[in-house]
C-alpha cells in the first residue's frame, strides 16, 4: 500500500504531535513538500506515529499530506528513538521515499540522525532552504561554518535524502479542499533498548518570539543590567518579544528559548531591531526572513549593517531612550 | 565500567574567518588554532566522575589530523586513562556518517567491552548534533540526547534524564549505550600542573583506516553519503542604508520609514 506509486521517489514528512496537535514545524515541513511535489507530480505523505492520533489526520492532509501513514501503538505513544528509528527505517525500506523531512526539535534531532545511519544514507541538519531538481535530488542550503557563506549540500547516491529544518523556515500552508487518504500501518515493534520511565511535562513559556510582529535583540555589546532594561523596555512599548544572539546567551542575559540564530530559533517578524549584534551569517540565517531590519551599533563596520534595511551607528544607550521616547510620542498621536 | 568518550577538536572561534574552503568543498584547516569542543569536556568530566564513583577505566576517541594530538594530551591531562587518534588522509572529508562509522569501528578495535559512550550534544563549528545517534547506529547501541543528568544505578543500568520539548524523559538505559550530553550536566575539571605531568607518561595511540579495516570507499570524503555541492556568498538583499544627522533626526526617520512606521500602528 505504501509503495505503490511505483518508480517515483516521493517526499515524506515525519509528523510530530504533542497530545494529539502536530507540531507547527511538521505542518511547514508538509506544506514546502507539497510545493516540491506538485512541479513533479510526487505525493507527500505525513508519518503519524503514536497512539490514538488518528484524530490529528485531517490536519495534515489539510496542510497538503496526499498520504497520512498512520502507525498506532501504546507502545508508541511516547516518542523514543529505539522504537521509532526502526520504525521508520521499516517504512523507508517499503516505501522508498526520495527524501524524508524532519523537524529540527529535540525529538527531530535525535530520530533522523538515527534513521539516517540505519538507511546508510545521508542526513543534513537545520537546513535554510530546500530544492528538488528534476531528477530527484534534494538541494539542501546550510550556512557554512565560520563566515559569510552558504553550503548546497547533496545525497548523490543514496535515497531517501534526509533533512532536518527549524521552525519558521517554511511557511505553513493550507488547502481546506485537498484530499487525502489514511494509510493504517501496523508497526512491527524491536526490541526495548531502554526503559522509559516517565516524561515530565514542564509548562515552558511558548516563546513569543515566533508569533510575534516585533522583536528587539541584543548581542554581545549589550553587557549591563540596564543596558537590557532599556531591551526590554522598547520590546515593551512596541509590544514584541526580548531576545539575544549566542552572546547574550553565553553571558547569561538571555535563556535559551530566547537565541536567534542558526543554533536558537528562526524567526520572521515584521521588524527586527538588533542592537550590539555584530550580525556573523550564523546569527543572520535566523532572521533572514523578517520584513525590515534595523540595526543599532557603535560599530561601523559591523557586518550587521549591511544586513539590515536601516542601521544607526552609535551607542545604545544613547539611541535605545530617543527610540523608546518617539515611539511612544508617535503611538500617542 | 568501561567508558568511551568521543571529542572533537574545533578551531577556535577567534580563528573562524581564517578557514577557507578548498575545492573539492573540504575545509582548509591548516595552522588554525584548535580546542577541545567545549561540550565533549562535560562528555569527559561525567566519564570521570562514573570512573571515580564504580571504577573502571576512561578512553577518549577522537578523529582529525595529527595537529589534534596536543589537544588529545589536555583530555589525558583531566585524567583520560587511554586516548585514540583516527588520523589517516582516508579519513578526510567525512561528514557525520562517515566520521560516526569510523568512531565506532575504533571503539570496537580499542574497546569492544565497552559500558557507555559519551559525545557532547553539539560541535560549535558545524553543530549537527548527529555523531552521537549515529555512533549509536553502527555499535548497536540505545542513544539519548540532550542529557542534563546521569545517575549510575545497580547492576550498571543508567538513569538518564534528557530534555525534549514540552519537558523532560526520565530513562532507564541498559548498557551498553550512546549518550549525548549538555553542558548543564557538570562542571569540567582543570587539570593541575601535576595531572599535566603525569599524563606525560600516557600514551596516545594513533590508528588508521587500514588498522580500522575501513576501505577508502567507506571512509572520508568516499564515505560520506552527503557531498557539498556549491558553495556561495550569501547574497545582501537589505537595503543597507545608514541613517545620518542628529540622534532624534535619525530616530524620526527611521519612524517615518513604511515597513517601520506600518509596525508602530
């Protein structure tokens, strides 16, 4: 049943679910598939694993899944790579997928590295852009380490080609008239590797950086108290998200949900104020989709402005409160 | 206990706009300063703590080319009983697959009783956090990722605790296992003038592809499913325009401008 399209190599999705709503990087994932698929004339399909998921199913196909494999176990009802890497390399074996699609999250990031080596293929982390060319293969862009460059990466020989992405790099789509079939798939469970004793659920903050219009974010010039409750002050009368590049986090101004860029999250707000962010490509991936950019450092030859729309040169602290004080005087008139 | 903990050697991340590419799409890495990656110390600082807490014994793998042997000597330094290099021109260019397949053929040669395997979460230069599953992979190993706490229970089975998104997993894991960890985990030792010393007595062994048994074909650049394919400057698509006059001129400006003023709305 799942291999049935003969002799075309289609993309597949891994879908990840918390209590029965998938993922929002999944439903991105699902609808740059469909854009790929439709100029080849490929099916997309969702892997849904779990338990009682099958009420998530609508979504996906909605999102643009031709296929949602469905495989249902209590066994499977938490994630867990012994389990699932298997699994899908059962799946991937049947099927033969041209390339399989994972969200760069906690649980992506352990699961297609694994099905990866299971399937003796090649797998590329938190991919910025994705491109099928007419004979199958998968452009798959990263930044490259250590400057101002990008990486086309390729998986010549070996299918299925495995990418992960972060969140916010595709834009979800929606397609209320699509249809779509549920393929049931019973799992043929290993053996347990390890036991799972419980999972402990924290109530995190969801990060507001991903849904907000405005973010403010300060780098490694930013390195006083005050300096980052001038930060937060302008997030706040702009009525956006806080957040940092790897510096800040490094010094302990930000948390972690809070990093933007290639190791943090990926965001495409309206405006993005970057204040003492040098502005390296590892930090700019993460932002590269916001509408405006705006950049404030004493630097003058800060990579950064040249990677934003305005840039101010000069202190923060001199700029941030003249910043604060007219938005405030234009949101009064 | 028998504990392997794999560390790469990065460049220093002052060094990183002296590394240039070379055509074949491979890094240029010569004379570039190297580190020890700064989470594979936590790998080895919890190696040292099991090693202290249920004996036993500590090796440190590593791949890359010989300049990586002085940074091999720090890690016997923090007191590392044994330390492998995988150093071979075969082993060139390998991405994580092949560098995973290698790693795990060298443990399996060194240390074929081995408990755990530990690798830090993430490299800071390319950070794809995929060695430590697919090391898993070729040693038939369980692995867990992002872990922040490791307690060694009875009959060598390891509690893990491992974040994920919306929590964190609480594990039983049997040996042998792969176990990728996080810097919140420990605090990494700093070796004293005297550990330095007496590391100078331990020996650092060097193997190849051949003592490996790994072909060309499945080693290096040969290897490694993923090839680069191009490489190319990101391209500058902002507008770049630097705002002049006085501080409030400039504010005032930056207000008026439509994707700015369009927000405060």
């Amino acid at each position: 049943m799942i291999g049935d399209i003969e002799g075309k190599e289609n993309l597949w999705v891994f879908v990840e679910q918390f209590k029965g709503v998938p993922k929002q990087v999944s439903l991105e994932l699902i609808a740059k598939a469909r854009m790929l698929a439709d100029r080849f004339g490929l099916r997309v399909a969702a892997l849904l694993i779990g338990d009682n998921v099958r009420n998530v199913s609508p979504v996906l196909i909605n999102a643009g899944a031709d296929d949602v494999f469905l495989l249902e176990d209590p066994l499977l009802s938490q994630y867990r790579s012994d389990f699932y890497a298997p699994v899908i390399l059962d799946l991937i074996r049947k099927g033969k997928p041209g390339a399989v699609f994972f969200g760069a999250t906690p649980i992506g990031r352990d699961l297609a590295p694994a099905v990866a080596a299971l399937a003796e293929t090649g797998c590329t982390a938190d991919c910025i852009d994705l491109e099928l060319t007419e004979n199958g293969a998968l452009l798959q862009t990263v930044p490259a380490f250590g400057g101002r460059m990008m990486a086309v990466i390729v998986t010549p020989e070996r299918r299925p080609q495995i990418a992960t992405v972060r969140l916010g790099v595709f834009q979800q789509a929606w397609f209320p008239e699509h249809n779509g079939r549920v393929v049931d798939i019973s799992p043929q469970l290993t053996q347990a590797k390890f036991d799972l004793v419980e999972f402990v659920e924290e109530s995190l903050q969801p990060s507001l950086l991903f849904s907000a219009r405005v973010v403010v974010a300060g780098g490694a010039g930013v390195d006083s108290r005050e300096g980052w409750e001038l930060l937060r002050e302008l997030a706040g009368v702009l009525q956006g998200a806080l957040g940092g590049s790897r510096p800040a986090l490094d010094n302990g101004w930000i948390r972690e949900s809070q990093m933007i860029g290639h190791s943090g999250s990926t965001i495409r707000p309206d405006l993005y104020i970057a204040v003492g962010i040098s502005g390296d490509v590892l930090h700019m991936v993460g932002v590269q989709d916001a509408k405006v950019i705006v950049a404030v450092n004493s630097d003058s030859r800060a990579p950064i402005f040249s990677n934003s729309d305005y840039g101010i040169i000069g202190d923060y602290r001199e700029v941030i409160p003249v910043l604060i004080n007219a938005v405030k005087k234009k949101q009064r008139s | 206990m028998h504990v392997a903990v794999c560390v790469k050697m990065v460049p220093a991340p002052g060094q990183w706009s002296r590394i240039v590419f070379r055509d074949d799409g491979s890094l240029q890495r010569e004379g570039i300063e190297l580190i020890i990656n700064p989470v594979d110390r936590n790998a080895l600082e919890e190696a040292l703590k099991i090693r202290q807490a249920r004996g036993g014994t500590v090796a440190v793998f590593s791949m890359g080319p010989p300049s990586c042997l002085e940074h091999l000597r720090e890690a016997l330094a923090m007191g590392a009983d044994r330390a492998f290099l995988l150093s071979d021109r075969n082993f060139a260019g390998a991405d994580t697959l092949a560098t995973s397949r290698a790693l795990a053929a060298g443990i399996k040669k060194e240390m074929p009783g081995f408990d755990l395997v530990l690798c830090g979460s993430a490299s800071i230069d390319s950070g794809t956090a995929q060695v430590g599953p697919q090391l898993a992979a070729y040693l038939g190993a369980a692995h867990l990722t992002e872990a922040f706490s490791i307690s060694v229970g009875e009959q060598n089975c390891f509690q893990v605790r491992t974040a994920g998104s919306h929590g964190y997993f609480v594990t039983d894991l049997r040996k042998p296992a792969v176990i990728s960890v996080t810097k919140q985990l420990n605090k990494p030792r700093i070796p004293t003038l005297f550990d330095i010393m007496a590391s100078c007595n331990k020996e650092i062994i060097i193997l190849s592809s051949a003592e490996l048994s790994l072909p060309k074909s499945e080693s290096g650049l040969e290897g490694s499913p993923t090839k680069v394919r191009e490489l190319f400057f990101s391209p500058a698509r902002r507008l770049a325009r630097i705002l002049e006059g006085s501080m409030e001129d400039r504010v005032e400006e930056l207000l008026r401008q439509p994707g700015v003023a369009g927000v405060l709305k």
